[in-house]
C-alpha cells in the first residue's frame, strides 16, 4: 500500500491475534440454510447429496490449510481446528475466519453441480463463521462433545419431525407433540409410531462427519536403480464415530496426539459455564461507520494463472463489480462500496441494526464482527465463483479464489471519508505504477529493468514518461483503471456502478443522502433479504 496523508486511518484496524497456547477452532454455519435447503429440495431430514458436499468441502479446506489438523460437521455447519503449535496468518482471528469461509464458500459454489447435476443454484449460498478460542485442550473437548450432542438431539428431533409431517401432521402439529418430549420418547416414538430403530439410521445422520488426517506412506520417486523412494504423508479421512472426545477413539489417532495432544478424561457432563465461553464474541462499537474491506488472497498468483490482461483487466474488475453489486442487494445495511483490483471496501450505515437476528441468539444490541465479516466475504466469494463464466465464458476456474476480511469502525463522517480517500490514492499511486512498469516490459524490458527505471520516480515523471516514451496520455486511460468503482443505492433503490474521484469532500456534497442516517427501524426492516442471482 502506498503512502499518501489519509495513511492515518489505518491507527483505526484493531489487532486480534489470539495468543499461544490457545487452540484455535474455526466453525460455520450455513446462513439462512432452512430455507436454502428448501429452495433446493432437499431431503427430510437429511440430504445425502449436500452432506457430501459439506464433506467434501471440509476436505478441500483440510487439504488447502495444513494446519487443520481435525474437524467435525453435521447439518450445515463444520468446525475447523488448528494445530496448537500454528502461526496461520500470525493467529489474527479475522484472517483465519475470513480465509477459511471464503474457500470453503467458493468450493461449495464449484463443487455444486457435481452433488446436484439436475439442480441449478438458485442463489449464492453462503456461511457464517466465528473463532472459538479454546484456552486448554480441555475445553476443545468439551467445545467438540457439545457440537457432536447437538447433533445427536438435532437430527433426533429432526427425524420425529419429518416422520410426524410425512404422516399427515401439520407444522403446528407435529411441534406441538415434539414440545418438553425427551430423547428417550423420542426414540419411542420413532419405534412404536413408524417402526424405525434410530440406531440403525445412517452413522453420518446421527453421528456427524469427522476430517483427520492419517500418515501414509507414499511414493514419491525412484532411485537410479528403480528403488522407490518413500515418504509419509498426511492424508484426509472422512470417519463417522459414536462419540468424538471418547478417549479410546481420539489418543488412538496419532496426528490428534502430537498435534493437538492427548484427552485425559472421559466428559462426564458438559457444563454450562464453558458453552458460555464459546459463545463469547468481539462486538463492534456501536454509533460508528463500520467498513468490511474485503481482499483477494494471493490474486497475483490467481490473476496470472487465468491469464488477466495487465496491468488491468477490465473483465476481472467488472466481475468484481458486479458481485459488490449483488453484495448491497443482498445486505441492505451496505449503502456504500468502493473497489479497486482484487479489493474491495463496504460500508455500512452508522445505526446498522446488521444481522441483529442472529445477534439477538446471545445478546441484544451488539454487532459482532466476525458475524459481518464472514457473511460478506463468503457472500461475494460464492457469487465471484458463480459469476466468472459470465465474464470469463472461455476460460475454467482453475482453482477456487478466496477473499480475506477485517472490520474496521470509523467514528466520523469526516474520517470515513479520510478513509475512502486513502483506498483511491492508493489506486491512482498503484495503477499509474503498474501502467508505466507493464507499458515498459511489455516494448521489450525484463521486469527487474522496468523496475529499476520506475525506481523513486515521483507521479510528474511517470506523467512524461508515458507520454515521451509511449505517447499515452495517462489521463485518457479509463476512468475505472484510474480511480476503481464506487456503487450505492440510487433514490428507487436500484445499485449502480460508477467512477469518480471521491477523494474531494466536493463528492460527499453531491451525493450527501449516501450517508444520511436513516431511522432506526427502517434500517432494521431491511435487514438481510436473499438476491436472486439472475437479478443482478
Ligand atoms: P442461520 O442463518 O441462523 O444459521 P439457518 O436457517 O441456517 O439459520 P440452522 O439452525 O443453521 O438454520 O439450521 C440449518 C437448517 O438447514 C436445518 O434445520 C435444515 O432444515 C437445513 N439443512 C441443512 N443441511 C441439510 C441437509 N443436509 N439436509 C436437509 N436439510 C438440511
Ligand atoms: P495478498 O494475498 O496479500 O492480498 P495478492 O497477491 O492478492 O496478495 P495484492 O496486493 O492484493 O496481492 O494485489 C493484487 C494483485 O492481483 C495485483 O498486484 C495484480 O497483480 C492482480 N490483479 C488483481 N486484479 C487484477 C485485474 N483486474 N487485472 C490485472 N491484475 C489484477
Ligand atoms: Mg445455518
Ligand atoms: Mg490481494
């Protein structure tokens, strides 16, 4: 990132590395999955196809992340831990989070059509996440029994449920005669009422689906004589157990006990106390200006692997544009966005009452950041995964692109304003860089040459070299090179793209409503409504 004066508001990012020796574990959740599950005819109370996915999924995320070192799913959320000596993304919580939702999000989105071939995605599917910090390997295994418990009485009660519906009850009804029922009448019922033995229904229902790797040997090359050579390697295996924290299961796995450590005891009894721990979260400070920046992982990779145009391909960036689209659409809190390459910044209205729905599950009034975070960016990865035929019909997805995220909260008008100048000066230092440095290898330069010329000019000598050297006058380049993409909501709340420079307050003038408050219970009553894709 470029220096410029607004560098200031970076003194606003907050640090939230989790210190050693606490375990890491990373979970999401599906959002708004009932009615995704619906949309998409999925089975009763259970779905073999989207389980699958789900698994299949995690293995990618095991796969990508060696530091996973085991994780546990049902339904449609997974958790994802890390081994306790990892330094992933220096332990900062919103990297971590962010990544992992991202990718797996975008995995889900590629992976879709080889679960559901005659299914078309309705609509981007996306994830919340969270960081569960786990002080002692203890309360991993108390974190990991209350998953693998809810699991057991979800999916009991899921089955009563559906077999009640399936026999003619209606919705009320069939809650109604599950209300204060034990799990003991539960079973019951199953067996007097439709003869099913709920032991016997499939493992991965009842039990959940767990990820660890195991050493195998490979091969991994022949000597001069033809001897193979081999190595052990870690491989991901999907198992289906009773119970994930016994002991006789978990120190019998060697990766779990070196990497994570051994289980003392059996858990007798999940205590109240440390679920409450889990469900502690970092809120963000109410009555300010909260932006999502959002980032493409390693995109430099990403962006010569599917061949961009540099140093700007317009393609990318209105495939860019157009998911930050979709993402205001989606999220009516959002009222502005600016994006710039594999960059982009949301900015939330100072009295969001965002995601307050799943907020009020633990506490009323506060809005968390990871919460924000995950939606957003699994929002946009999932859509930039969907979208790229549409921008890219000649070229594959070689692999699935991810995002990473933080939340940043801006008390001032003035300052967040300070703050989307910085992002823009940062576009125009960057791109009138990477326009000489392309301009000078692409007429014959190595790229060490281009750089050495580039080497401490300042933006006047970059003018004249461009315009001596290759009669370009940069100031004719497009304007969305220049100074990146800004959408809002117009007045008929229809979201549009459109370049400007909105480093001059002279901007702020012009479209001041982008920033007025609005009423409390307005921006309530807006709160997350589902976008189809195909309104875009
Ligand atoms: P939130 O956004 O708060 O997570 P949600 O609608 O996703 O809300 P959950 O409590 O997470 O609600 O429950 C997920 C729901 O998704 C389940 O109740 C179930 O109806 C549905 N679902 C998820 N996976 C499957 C599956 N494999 N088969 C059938 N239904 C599923
Ligand atoms: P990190 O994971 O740290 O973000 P990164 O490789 O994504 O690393 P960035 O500093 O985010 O690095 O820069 C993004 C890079 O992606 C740019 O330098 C550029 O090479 C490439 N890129 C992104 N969008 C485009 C585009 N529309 N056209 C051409 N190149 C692009
Ligand atoms: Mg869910
Ligand atoms: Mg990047």
């Amino acid at each position: 990132m470029a220096n410029s004066k607004y560098e200031y508001v970076k003194s606003y990012e907050f640090e939230d590395e989790i210190m050693q020796p606490n375990l890491i574990v990373v979970r999401l959740d599906g959002r708004n999955f009932e009615r995704f599950s619906e949309i998409h005819e999925f089975e009763k109370p259970n779905d073999v196809r989207a389980l699958n996915l789900m698994n299949s999924c995690a293995t990618a995320v095991v796969e990508e992340y060696p530091d996973i070192v085991f994780s546990y799913g049902f339904d449609d959320e997974y958790s994802f831990v890390f081994k306790k000596t990892s330094n992933f993304y220096q332990r900062r919580a919103s990297k971590m989070l962010t990544l992992i939702v991202s990718f797996f999000s975008s995995v889900y989105a590629t992976k879709w059509k080889e679960f559901f071939p005659q299914k078309e995605l309705e609509y981007p599917p996306s994830f919340h996440a969270r960081v569960i910090s786990c002080a002692t390997l203890e309360v991993l295994q108390v974190y990991l029994a209350w998953r693998q418990n809810a699991c057991h009485s979800d999916n009991l009660c899921r089955t009563c449920f559906w077999m009640l519906i399936r026999s003619g009850k209606t919705i009320e009804e069939a809650k109604e005669a599950l209300k204060d029922c034990q799990k003991e009448e539960k079973n019951e019922l199953l067996f007097q009422r439709f003869g099913i033995n709920y032991k016997k229904l499939p493992e991965m229902f009842r039990q959940g689906s767990c990820i660890f790797k195991t050493e195998v040997e490979v091969v991994v090359k022949y000597d001069e004589h033809g001897n193979p050579i081999k190595r052990l390697r870690r491989k991901p295996n999907i198992v289906h157990t009773q119970n994930i924290v016994a002991k006789k299961f978990w120190n019998e796995q060697l990766v779990l006990v070196k990497e994570l450590g051994g289980f003392e005891d059996e858990i007798a009894k999940i205590k109240t106390e440390y679920v409450k721990s889990f469900l502690f979260e970092n809120k963000l400070l109410p009555s300010t200006y909260i932006v999502i920046r959002i980032d493409g992982c390693h995109f430099h990779r990403f962006s010569d692997i599917h061949g961009f145009e540099k140093p700007n391909d317009a393609q990318a960036l209105n495939l860019m544009n157009t998911c930050a689209v979709a993402v205001l659409k989606e999220f009516h809190d959002i009222v502005f966005a600016y994006g710039v390459s594999d960059e982009y910044s949301f900015v939330l209205r100072k009295n969001s009452q965002f995601n307050q729905r799943q907020a009020s599950v633990y506490k009323t009034d506060n809005i968390f950041s990871s919460q924000i975070v995950s939606a957003i960016v699994s929002f946009f990865s999932t859509m930039y995964a969907m979208k790229w035929k549409e921008f890219f019909p000649q070229k594959n997805l070689k692999y699935p692109p991810s995002f990473d995220g933080r939340a940043v909260c801006y008390p001032s008008e003035e300052i967040l304003q300070d703050y989307l100048a910085w992002r823009q000066v940062d576009c125009h230092i960057n791109n009138q860089y990477n326009t000489c440095f392309w301009m000078l290898v692409k007429s014959g330069k190595t790229k060490a040459e281009a750089q050495q010329c580039l080497k401490g000019t300042q933006t006047q000598e970059k003018y004249e070299l461009l315009s001596r050297q290759f009669g370009t006058d940069y100031s004719s380049l497009p304007v969305m090179f220049r100074q990146g993409s800004f959408v809002y909501r117009m007045k008929l709340q229809e979201v549009v793209v459109d370049h400007s420079n909105i480093i001059e307050r002279s901007f702020w003038k012009e479209y001041s409503s982008i920033l007025e408050e609005m009423p409390a219970h307005t921006s309530a009553a807006n709160e997350c409504t589902q976008t189809s894709v195909s309104a875009s």
